[in-house]
C-alpha cells in the first residue's frame, strides 16, 4: 500500500531544507518514493511556489499532471472565484475516487498558508520508526491518507504523463 504523506512546515523553507533527509531515506532504502513535491509559500506571496522532485521518484511515478491538479485544486481554484466551482467539484471527484477525500482536501488547505511550506510523498514500504526518527527535531506536521495498490494505479492511469511538469514556474 502506498501513502500519500504531507508533511508541513512553519517556515517557507522548511519543506526544500528537508528533501535531503527524504533522499538520504531513499538512498538507505528506508522508503520508496513513489513520487514528490514540494510547495513553498513567502509570507507577502499570493501563492505558493510548487516544485515536483523527479530525481527522487521511480519510473511509476504518477507526473506533472496529477501534482499540478492537486496544488491547482488546493491553491488556485479558491483565488478565481465561484465561476470555477463547478470544475473544482469535479476535479475534488477525481481524487475522491482514488482516495483523497474533501475532509484531506481541507485539511491540507487550511495548514499550508502563506509563510509555511510542505512536502507531498507518494510512497510505500517505509521503515515507519526509522523515517520518523529522521523527521525528528524538523518541527513538521504529519498529515496523511492511505491509498490502495488499486487506488494508487488508478491515479497513475489518470494523471502518468511524460511532459514536463506543469508545476514548473507556478508562482
């Protein structure tokens, strides 16, 4: 089973500051990166700054399209007002489907406001306590949801792509 974790921070760069520990995990085989990303958002910013970490990810990894529906629908969609609620609903559907719910949704939409940042994982077989020992002293804030191996292939036929990532310069 893969976890699609988010890991929040209370400085704009606390999420970049971390990637190495995530990449020392992978490297030690600790975890299995699935695929990543990070958001980063200054205190006087309208919105954050997202970067997808390709040279983390294994080749199934799920690409630019999913991340930058996720962080359009967390970020975007509610700064271009009502006109675009019909099309939230149906991208908040889409992820329903594979397993990220509106009370996650929310969730991660109220925590990560500008001044702080986050670390999004897709990633299984992680060794938990060794993972959490390297997390340790980061004052980062877990929150997570747990996807199927169904839920998860689903989200790969979804949003796989072999474009560059459409998070590229999103500011």
């Amino acid at each position: 089973m893969s976890t699609l974790s988010v890991w929040r921070f209370d400085t704009p760069g606390g999420a970049d500051e971390t990637v190495a520990t995530l990449t020392d995990l992978a490297r030690q085989q600790l975890i299995t990166v699935h695929d990543a990303a990070t958001v980063s958002w200054a205190p006087d910013a309208r919105k954050p700054k997202t970067r997808q970490l390709r040279d983390l990810t294994t080749a199934g990894a799920l690409g630019g399209a999913f991340w930058g529906m996720l962080f359009g629908l967390l970020f975007l969609v509610p700064l271009l007002g009502a006109a675009i609620g019909a099309a939230a609903g149906a991208l908040t559907g889409r992820l329903t489907d594979v397993g990220i719910d509106d009370t996650f949704i929310e969730r991660v939409r109220e925590e990560i406001t500008p001044g702080t940042s986050a670390l999004f994982v897709l990633a299984s077989d992680a060794v938990l306590d060794r993972v959490r020992e390297a997390f340790t002293g980061r004052r980062a804030h877990l929150m997570h949801t747990n996807l199927s191996r169904e839920q998860e292939d689903t989200l790969r036929a979804a949003f796989a792509d072999d474009e560059p990532s459409v998070l590229q310069g999103t500011a």
